[in-house]
C-alpha cells in the first residue's frame, strides 16, 4: 500500500497501541528522573515513588531544581 500513510479508516487498534505506548514513555520518563534524583540525593528506590498518588515535599522541588541544573551544566 504505498502511498496511504493517513488512512481514512477508523482503525481502534491503532489509536489503542498509540495510548499504550505514550503511557510507556511517561512511566519510563518518570522513572529514569525519579531514580536519578534518588540517587543524587540519596534516598532509597523504590516502585512507590512513581505510583503514590500525594503532594511532592518542598525537598523534591530542589532536587528537580538541582539535577536541571546538572543537566545543563553538562553541555
């Protein structure tokens, strides 16, 4: 089929593959910078980190600050 890169059908497999792979990248998003924050400041890894649902701490907010800051200061 070259030549039909936008289908005109309505393909649900499609759109359901595509949902499952962004929440793929989100969680794998999520935890290479929940890991690499604790590690930086050393606190212990754990699967809860990504999938408790409650108000970061204000100490959580710095260690953003701070590995964004070790992001750019590695160009």
């Amino acid at each position: 089929m070259p030549g039909q890169f936008r289908s005109s059908q309505w393909d649900p497999a499609l759109i359901v593959a595509q949902i499952v792979t962004m929440q793929c990248l989100f969680y794998v998003g999520l935890g290479t910078c929940v890991a690499m924050i604790d590690f930086i400041l050393g606190y212990n890894r754990s699967l809860s980190h990504l999938f408790l649902y409650q108000v970061p701490q204000p100490h959580i907010y710095t260690a953003c600050l701070f590995s964004t800051y070790l992001c750019y200061c590695q160009r």
